[in-house]
C-alpha cells in the first residue's frame, strides 16, 4: 500500500509538470513564428547552447542549484500552508553569513572543518530571516506574504549597509574574497566545464532534496506539517501544536533559501556581493509550483527554469530574449490550467484499472 501511494505521489508530481512543458512547446511554436524564425532552428540553438556543450550545460547546472534551494523552500513552506516570499532575503542573508565566516576562519583551515561551518552559517542565517515571519505568524496572526515582502526589503538594504560601510573592498560592492570554506568547481573534476561557474554546491542542494522528501513522507514531523497544510483546524484539534509547526516549518524553509546562497559565495565567486541573487529567489516560487510542491518535482522544474534562463541567452540572436520569460509564464498557467485535468484524468484511469 505504501509503494502504491508513492507511486501515486510520483505521479502527481511529475505528470503536470510534463503537461505544462508541452504546452509551452506549443505556444512557443506560435511565438517563434509570429517573429518569422523556424521554431526547429530557434530550439536546436536553445539545446546546443544548454544541454549540448559543455559549458552551457555546466551554466545550467549552476542556476539550476539556486533555483533547487529556493524552489524547496517555497515548497516546503506551501505543505504547511504558508506563503514564503522571502526566498529574496533569505537567499542573500545565506550567502552573505556563508562568506563572512569564511573570512573569518583562519587561512589554511581544513576544508572539512572550513565547508560545514560556512554551510551551516547559511543555514542559520536564513533559518533566522524565515523565524520572524513564523513567529509573527503564530504568535500575532500576521499574514506571512506582507512579512516576508517586507523582509526582502529591509534584510538586502541592512546586508547592503553593512557592506559597504565595513565589508566591502575599494570601489566595488562585495566582500573580500573568503580565507577557507570555498568548494570546488566541476571543471576541476571535469576538464570540459572549463568556464562554467558549475561547483560542488550542486550536490549539496540534490542531498537537500532528499532530505526534505524524507522529512515530509516518512517522518512524524512531516506528517504534522502536511496536516497543518491541509486542515489546520483539524489538525490542532488531533494534537498537532499548529504554530509551532508554522514556525518549524518558516524556519526549514529560510533555511533552505539561505543553502542556496552557498552556491555563488562557496561556489563560485567566494566573496558575498549586492543583487548576486538575479531574482532566483523569486523565481523559487515558480519552481514550486511547478513542481507541485513535490522534491522530485521541484528538482525537474528547477532544471526546466534554469535551462530556458541559459537558453535565452543562446537564441537572443535569433528571436527578442523576452520570449523565455513569455515561455517561463507560460509554464506557470499551464500548470495551472493542467493540474486538475491531469488529476481528472489520473483518477479515472485508476478507477478503470480497479474495475
């Protein structure tokens, strides 16, 4: 029974998705022609420029490490019926708290000593961003979504006092580079990455993946969580302390955003600088819910995204670089639009195979 509810997960998770992404074909297809290009022309480009070098693979490799991060904390967070819009800030305060402790760890520090303490400062550095608007939440009745746009704002603009009144090297707006604590990148593995800003952070954010999967299915806390989503009345009056599971779970979910801070601070620059994000923590939000607040869903969306991101710069030659973020909206109200078809549809194979 369980390997058939697994099963059953799987498939809500990945058939919409799917769905959506033919969609997106098709009225890219109308687009592309609409601007007098040859839609097989523009998408060959596309994939050569992504999935067929080596270099644009590795670039796709390396958003698509943010947006896994960012996308499993918005997911998380809308299991247990919370708006977290705060990826932003929360993404930034991980990268920055990252940075600062590889600056202040000693040069030379062993790097398995030097990496899991910078990771963890990301951790709680975004843990702690996501704590307030849980907390609010939980003690105050505040909604989430004005806190955490708020947050946004006040926690870049107090980073960004910060660094350029203490922190920041002569005329520039970032940090000195980190003392200890950096990870490598592919291209000192894999010699054709060559380039490519694609690092060992990618891992971490896979590994994180799996963790959240196995927190939200199998363990008690998660079974809390999802029960706080779906029917928090409910839930409260079978024990389940709802606001403590709000704050746990804003505070898993800043988390997660700040992990994804590593992956330009550790990763690939090593020092923290203003608006490295490139909206990705917003962008998180479109991940999620394309991935139907599934892991394994969120880490195919955060490979569709980071892919039409680098391809845009592939095709721009060729067609307005407006048509991937057209194509990116696209995807989101096909998911939409998909999402109670395809469980229509899902249902009734499943009632015509029980017959």
């Amino acid at each position: 029974m369980t390997t058939i509810a697994a099963r059953q997960r799987v498939e809500e998770a990945l058939l919409p998705p799917l769905v959506a992404l033919l969609v997106a074909l098709v009225v890219g297809d109308i687009l592309i022609l609409l601007v007098g290009q040859s839609p097989g022309a523009v998408y060959r480009l596309m994939l050569s420029g992504t999935w067929g070098n080596w270099y644009g693979f590795g670039q796709v490799l390396y958003k698509a490490t943010t947006l896994l991060c960012t996308g499993l904390a918005v997911a998380l967070a809308l299991r247990a019926g919370l708006f977290n819009i705060g990826g932003e800030g929360q993404l930034a305060a991980g990268g920055f708290a990252a940075a600062v402790m590889g600056l202040v760890l000693p040069a030379g520090t062993p790097g398995i000593l030097a990496i899991p303490l910078c990771i963890g400062a990301a951790l709680a550095a975004g843990g702690l961003v996501g704590a307030v608007p849980g907390v609010m939440k939980a003690r105050f009745g505040a909604h989430e979504v004005i806190v955490t746009i708020m947050l946004n704002f006040i926690v870049l603009a107090f980073l960004n006092w910060i660094v350029a009144s203490h922190l920041h090297v002569p005329e520039t707006l970032h940090t000195p580079e980190m003392r200890a604590g950096t990870l490598p990148r592919l291209m000192d593995w894999i010699s054709p990455f060559h380039g490519s800003a694609a690092n060992a952070s990618l891992f971490i954010a896979i590994a994180a993946a799996v963790i959240v999967g196995w927190m939200l299915f199998r363990t008690r806390g998660g079974f809390e969580l999802r029960a706080a989503g779906l029917q928090p009345d409910a839930a409260e009056y079978g024990g389940v302390r709802v606001g403590r599971v709000w704050i746990k779970a804003f505070m898993i979910s800043g988390a997660l955003a700040g992990l994804g801070g590593i992956n330009y601070t550790l990763g690939y620059k090593h020092y923290y600088e203003e608006g490295f994000s490139g909206g990705a923590g917003f962008l998180g939000i479109a991940v999620a819910l394309v991935g139907r607040n599934h892991p394994l869903g969120v880490v195919i969306a955060a490979f569709l995204f980071a892919t039409l991101s680098q391809g845009g710069l592939a095709i721009h030659a060729l067609v307005p670089k407006q048509m991937v973020e057209v194509l990116q909206g696209v995807v989101i109200l096909a998911v939409a639009a998909a999402v109670p078809e395809v469980r229509r549809l899902v249902q009734g194979v499943r009632a015509g195979a029980a017959r």
